[in-house]
C-alpha cells in the first residue's frame, strides 16, 4: 500500500489561484476585442515598458541580429534544431494519405493537410525560452503551414536577440515582440496591425495557458500547457544526488511547478529529500525551486513497480524520469505521461532543449487523454468518399434511408432514397 513522505498544496488551493488568473485574462481579452492596438500597446506599456514604433521585427532589424550572434551560438541552436527537424520529419513520415475500396465501387480515403496559419508563443522573462522557437514554429514549418508567425516579450526593455535568431532559423514568417495575454490576444483575435492566425501554440505562464483556454473554439490550440511537473521514479538502485538534481532542475521554471518521487526504497527517498535541501543552499536558482518543492513537492513510497506506475498514472505527470534499474518496465506499463526519460543516461533538460523530441507537453492530468505538440498538431486529418457505380449508390441509399428513418431524420432519409430512385433498378422496386 503507498503512503506519502511529503504533501504538496491541496487541489482547493490550486483552484482558487487559477480562478484569479482567469478573470485577468477574460477581461484583457475583451479589452483587446474592443481596442486592438492600442490595446496591445497599453497592455506591453504596463507589463513590459515596452512601446516601440512596431512590434514587428523589420528584415533589416533581423538581419542585424543574425550578425551580430557569436557563432558558437549559432552552432548550438544549429545542432538543437538539427535534431528538433529530424524527428519531426519522422514523424510526418508517419501520417500517411490512403484510399481504399471498402466494398466494391465504394472508395474511402484520407488526406493529411497543414493548417494554414499558426501564430507561435515563444515565453521570455526570467529564463528566455529559446528552445522553444525550434519546439512549434520549425515543427510548424515542417508539417507545411504556410504562414507561422511568432512572439516573445522583451526583456528588461530590450529586444531578446537570441531567442529572435532561434526564431528567424527556425523559419518564422513574421516575429513580434509581445508578450502574455496580449500576445496570445493579437495573434488569435487579430488587430489592425497583425492579421489573426488559425492555431495558437507555445508553453507560458499561468496567464498564458488561461488565455489559450479561453481563446479555443475561436482558435486551435495544441494543448493547456501550465506549470512545469517532473516525476522521478525510483528504486535502492537509483542515486539520491540524481534524483534531487533532476526535481529542482525542473523546480527552478516557476514557484508552481509541482515535483514528485516515487519509490520503491524508502532509504532512497529519505536520501534523496536531505540531497533536495542540501543542494538548495547553493542553486542559483534556490528562491524558485525551494518554493515550488515547499508547496507542490510530494514523495509516495510504493511496494513495487506495479504499485508504481498506479500512482505514476494516477498523476499523469508531464515528464517522467525512470531511475530504476529495469527502466523498460515502465516504458511497457506506464500509459499516462507526456514524455519519458527512460535511465540515468538522459534527463528532462535534454527534452527541454536538444535531443529532438518536443518540450511543449500535457500537464495538469491531461496526459489521461492527450499527447504533447508534434508535427500532427498542425495537420488535419481529413476524409473524402465518392461512390464509382449506380447500382452501389441505390444499395448504400437503402441502408441509409434506414438507418435515417430509425433516428426520425426525414430529410437524411430523402438525400439517401433521392439515390435510390434516380439510381436504382426500377423492376426491385
């Protein structure tokens, strides 16, 4: 039977803190509705201090960036974006058009086709979030949407000059510099300036994920991204060091961002929460990460690794990290989580930033019922019918006059016995 070593905040709590954040946002979304840009340009003023004469990078205002990146910074991104475009391209391999004859003269089929259109969040702040400008546009630009435009938010007033270069590799059409609300806002809604898109993708703050939740039907979206969660599932085989280096290296993202150990050795997890304290006395980064471990930090020791992977799918976490010794049992049980990070050899930095799978993934449980963003976001998925004989159309019609009339749908019935007469053997009848 598990138990825990440690709570994190009650589901009470959590829900009283996104309740403020949605009303924020339906506000600012109506005032962008009303306003536009002036709206954006209030919006940056307060938010950022940022007004420039436009939000969207000029070509020479590019260009002038590119020039001025060192070049072992273009060839990281390069190598990051390498891989990122590789296994996307496997992926797209993957989906493939078909038709097929599913009785005879009745052919069925399916086509895979881009959006058109996709606007891209790219989070800045604190930690500018560069990987991500590779995660959705060049993954955009691989499943073949035409238009991909993208924003990021100044930092301390200033314009982020890497995050744009990774942008402008990555193969963005347009990029602006906005952030939040008003960002997600302007690319969904449209002002006069900036032309609304199809779909809206990218990680971000609370705000950010509210305002793509209330932005969905009028636009796509990939998935509710919130809070970074990392899970660490352990045994007597896992390193205590390990563990608490791969919790708060994912803790530093926000002051919510909930971690958890699971184990199977109670002594590694004890371990690991006295490694957890001691690295928080030097990590730059200790006045985020020890908050978000304080209050949405949680250790649940398990009997083994069945009892394991009930509780690891009963909390569906974002990222999965197997430090045990046989980490392909949990590859063939495990069936919530939104990226695995199967041994010791790798970890979630290495999904976050280069190893080519995508960073923009399911949390807050949603990994029940979803994966995370991948070329096949961007495609629909789509069918065509065309029925090539009379005679099948007459019989197809029959069944489906029906099948209509079962349902009390008299004029599906009619559209299926219109065939019938027109088409039909008149000496059946």
């Amino acid at each position: 039977m598990s138990y825990k070593l440690k709570h994190g905040k009650s589901q009470e709590e959590i829900k009283q803190s996104d309740e403020k954040v949605s009303q924020i946002v339906s506000d600012t979304i109506k005032t962008i509705e009303a306003e536009g840009d002036k709206a954006l340009r209030d919006l940056s003023v307060k938010f950022d201090n940022w007004s420039p004469e436009s939000f969207k990078l000029s070509d020479e205002e590019i260009e002038k960036i590119v020039n001025d990146i060192p070049q072992q910074v273009k060839d990281d991104i390069a190598f990051a974006q390498n891989n990122i475009q590789r296994f996307a391209e496997a992926q797209k391999a993957s989906l493939q058009d078909f038709e097929t004859e599913n009785s005879p003269g009745v052919i069925l089929g399916q086509k895979n086709i881009p959006v058109d259109s996709v606007g891209c969040y790219i989070p800045g702040g604190r930690y500018p979030m560069i990987a991500s400008s590779h995660m959705s546009i060049l993954t955009a630009k691989v499943a073949g949407v035409k238009r991909v435009i993208a924003c990021t938010p100044p930092i301390d007033g200033k314009i982020p000059e890497t995050t744009v270069y990774a942008m402008y590799k990555a193969g963005a059409d347009e990029i602006y510099i906005l952030g939040g609300i008003q960002a997600m806002g302007a690319m969904a809604i449209g002002t006069e300036t900036i032309d609304s898109v199809d779909m809206i993708v990218g990680p971000g703050n609370a705000f950010v994920a509210e305002t793509k939740r209330q932005l969905f039907g009028r636009v796509g979206i990939d998935l509710l991204a919130g809070p970074t969660e990392t899970l660490v599932i352990a045994d007597e085989t896992s390193e205590p060091e390990m563990i608490a280096t791969d919790i708060l290296g994912q803790g530093e993202h926000g002051p919510t961002s909930p971690g958890a150990i699971i184990s199977t050795s109670e002594a590694i997890a004890e371990a690991a929460l006295k490694e957890i304290e001691r690295q928080l006395q030097t990590l730059s980064t200790a006045d985020i990460a020890s908050e978000s471990w304080e209050n949405y930090g949680q250790v649940i020791i398990v009997k083994d690794e069945a009892e394991a992977v009930i509780e690891a799918n009963k909390l569906a976490f974002e990222h999965v990290e197997v430090l045990t010794k046989e980490p392909d049992y949990f590859l063939n049980h495990l069936t919530n989580y939104g990226a695995l990070f199967l041994g010791p050899e790798t970890n979630v930095a290495y999904g976050d930033k280069v190893i080519g799978t995508n960073h923009t993934l399911p949390t807050k449980k949603a990994a029940r019922y979803t994966g995370g963003l991948w070329v096949g976001k961007f495609i629909k998925t789509v069918t065509y019918q065309r029925i090539t004989s009379e005679e099948q159309s007459a019989a197809m019609g029959e069944y489906a006059a029906r099948l209509c009339g079962y349902e009390n749908f008299a004029g599906h019935a009619e559209q299926a016995l219109l065939r019938v007469r027109k088409y039909g053997d008149k000496g059946n009848k």
